[in-house]
C-alpha cells in the first residue's frame, strides 16, 4: 500500500517531503520538546496546535497516515512530532499508559480513578482525540449512561472536567512514579 501526502498547494509528495516540510515547520509551533509537552498536555491548547498544524497542511488524517509510514500507528501524535522535531523514541499509547498509570491514578479518589482507567482506556484504543474536552459528554454517556448518573458518582461536572483536564499532564510527564 502506498500513501500519498499533498503540500500545501495540494501537490502530490512523498512521504519523505512530506516529513522534511513537517520538520522545517514544526520549529515555528514550539521551540522545544519541553514546551511541545506542556502544550500537547493541556486539551485546550493541544487542539489550538492540532488546528494550526491541519492550517498548515498537516491535519489528523495525514499525520495518521504519517504515523502508519514511521511504524507509529498506535502511538500518540504528540509521539510523532517528538520524534520528527527531536529524534524522541516513539512509544505506543499503551505503554504511555503502562509507564504513567500509577502517578496518574495517585492523586485522585476511587471513583474518580475508576473513571480515569475507562478514559485510558479509550485513550489506548481511540487515540489523542479521545482526551478532548469536547468528547468529555460522549465518554460520560458511555461510561455513566448519563450526566446526573455521572454527577452521582463523581461530583460536578465542573469537578469532573476538572478531573478529565488534570490527569492529561501526568500522562506526557517526564517524571515516572
């Protein structure tokens, strides 16, 4: 199977221009791997980067189908910008999961860490686009069937989001429990 990416003016390239353009722009979106985690770890400014990369040629379907060609299919995007702008070792999302559960459930309560491993969960299976906040209400439907049943469990659904936002800087953390 071959995949073909498009530049900017909707030319055909390869998938090696395709990452030498990805690579000369990413440096314009973040000055270091430090500040592409704190960036990619905050859901509201992780799809401000995702709108400004698909603006610039790189939307979800292609960097997707990029993450395919470099063997990253099951690794987070935020993996693949890493190792195209810094040479990172890409990691599935399983095994940020694996690496990162323990500090990540630490800090919340049973129930909340209850919902946490359904969100991981999804994470692990769906993808990067699972943790953004605009899916909160979907995976609240599937988990809790519905928002009041949510509320029971967990508290307000300010504290809830509160919760869905919070963990997502432990999981691109460098620090490991």
């Amino acid at each position: 199977m071959m995949t073909t990416f498009y530049d900017q003016s909707g030319r055909p390239i390869s998938s090696k221009e395709y990452l030498v353009q990805l690579a000369g722009d990413l440096p314009a979106l973040f000055t270091s791997e430090e500040e592409l985690r704190r960036l990619w770890s905050d859901p509201r400014t992780r799809k401000r980067l995702l709108e400004t990369l698909e603006e610039k040629g790189y939307g979800g379907h292609s960097l997707n189908e990029f993450a395919a060609c470099v063997r990253a299919e099951k690794s987070d995007i935020y993996d693949v910008l890493a190792y195209v702008a810094y040479n990172t070792p890409v990691v599935t999302r399983e095994a940020r999961v694996a690496t990162h559960r323990s500090k990540i459930l630490s800090f919340y309560t049973d129930k909340e860490r209850e919902f946490l491993e359904f969100i991981l969960k999804q994470y692990e299976k769906v993808g990067v686009r699972e943790l953004d906040v605009d899916k909160l209400p979907n995976l609240i439907a599937l988990k809790y069937d519905t928002p009041h049943d949510a509320r029971d469990r967990l508290g307000e659904m300010s504290h809830i989001r509160e919760v869905f936002v919070g963990f997502q800087k432990h999981l691109y953390d460098t620090a490991v429990a």
